[in-house]
C-alpha cells in the first residue's frame, strides 16, 4: 500500500486523494509537484497486489476523514478496486464529505488544485468530469486536420 499525504492539512480547503492501482496514483502526484511544488491538502494511495483490500478501503476511508472541508477521490477506473473500495467504505457514510471522480489524468489534477478554492465539492467534481473527457484527444486527427 503506498500512501502519502503531500504538505499540510488546510482546514478550510478541500481535500484531493489520487488512487490508483500500482505506482499510478504515485506518479500523477510527483508530477504535480514538478508543476506546482508541494502541495496543501494532496494525497494519494495506491493498491499493491500484495494488498489486504478490506485493509485497503479501510486506509482510503480514514484519508477521507483528515480533510475537514470534504474531499474529492479521483480513481484510475471506474468498476475497478480502488473505486469499489471507495463504494463501499466512504460513499455509504451519509457523514462522509466526499465525490469521487474516476478516469483520473494529470489535467483533471491540475485543475483540481485550480478550481478547489472557490468552488463547492460537488461543483468540483462536475467540473472536473468534465475536464477528464475534454483531455482525451485523438492528436493524430487534430493535426491532420489543421494541415488540411
């Protein structure tokens, strides 16, 4: 299980927790850091396959918890064990503050950390839908389109 929680906790900001299977969630966080430096209220938590899976929702549903203002969980796959784990261990809790968002890339992250001091969590999280499927382009066909 790989886990990290990245600079501080703000109370009054919310809280964005990357989880992924593997190194995934590892990687998308180092690369913020190259972005924005260290970051307030960032974590991540990454499923092993050597990983207890009940232990491993348990871990999310407590990294949920240190975030007093809510947090957003943005996960790798939807249907996949990090999301079923968050299903069952945190979007149960009617007093759990959370969304989650699956199909986590690095410029759903970015504006995550943009858009999470002046916008609600579940305008968050709509927002940032929205980013996920915005960042998915076919590169070849945009270019051969703009040299006609």
């Amino acid at each position: 299980m790989i886990h990290y929680v990245s600079g501080t906790v703000e109370k009054d900001m919310i809280g964005l927790i990357i989880c992924s299977h593997g190194s995934v969630s590892r990687g998308l966080a180092e690369a913020v850091s190259m972005v924005y430096g260290s970051c307030s209220n960032l974590a991540y938590l990454g499923l092993e396959e050597s990983d207890d899976i009940e232990s491993w929702g348990n871990e999310l549903a407590d990294l949920t918890r240190i975030f007093p203002k809510g947090c957003i969980v943005l996960v790798d796959l939807f249907g996949g064990t990090p999301c079923n784990q968050f299903l069952a261990k945190t979007a149960s809790d009617s007093s759990s503050k959370t969304c989650a968002v699956a199909g986590v890339n690095l410029g759903m992250v970015l504006e995550a950390l943009e858009y999470r001091e002046t916008n609600e969590l579940e305008e968050l999280a709509v927002i940032l839908t929205e980013s996920g499927r915005n960042a998915v382009v076919n590169i070849s066909e945009k270019w051969n389109n703009r040299r006609g």
